[in-house]
C-alpha cells in the first residue's frame, strides 16, 4: 500500500540521516550535548551508564563515546521527573 511505502522510504531516509552522523563523540561533545560537566560525565564512566571506547596507542588513547549511550541517557535525563 501507499502507507507502507511511505513509511518505508522515511525509515530508509531515517537511517541514511543517521549514518551521517558521527557515531563515535569525544567527552567534549557529550558534555555540551547532554549539558553536563566533566565530573558529571566521570560519574556516567564510573557508575558504567556509558561504556567509552578507548582509540590509539596505550600511552597516548584517547576515550570516545557512543552515540547511541549519549542519546540513551539524554532519553532517561528528560524522562525523569523532577
């Protein structure tokens, strides 16, 4: 039908909006797109709410952070009652 058809070419032009996107974000990125501190985000590591990802060397690596966990919490922040 025209309705799946619809719903299926926004779901492809969803995705295709999504890859564009970095998936990997620095601690600097997330702390300005969630509003935190890095104290706040240093919490996030330790508690393990988000599971960063560790690129380069073993002396000079730097930590990246998923996309997918920054959007998670951004969701359970705004959801939370106050």
């Amino acid at each position: 039908s025209l309705t799946n058809m619809v719903k299926n070419l926004v779901q492809k032009v969803d995705h295709l909006n999504r890859k564009e996107e970095k998936e990997l974000l620095t601690t600097s990125e997330v702390c300005k797109m969630l509003d935190i501190s890095r104290s706040t985000l240093q919490r996030y590591l330790i508690n393990g709410d988000i599971v960063p990802e560790r690129i380069g060397s073993k002396l000079r690596s730097k930590l990246y952070i998923h996309r997918a966990d920054v959007e998670r919490i951004a969701q359970n922040t705004t959801s939370d009652p106050v």
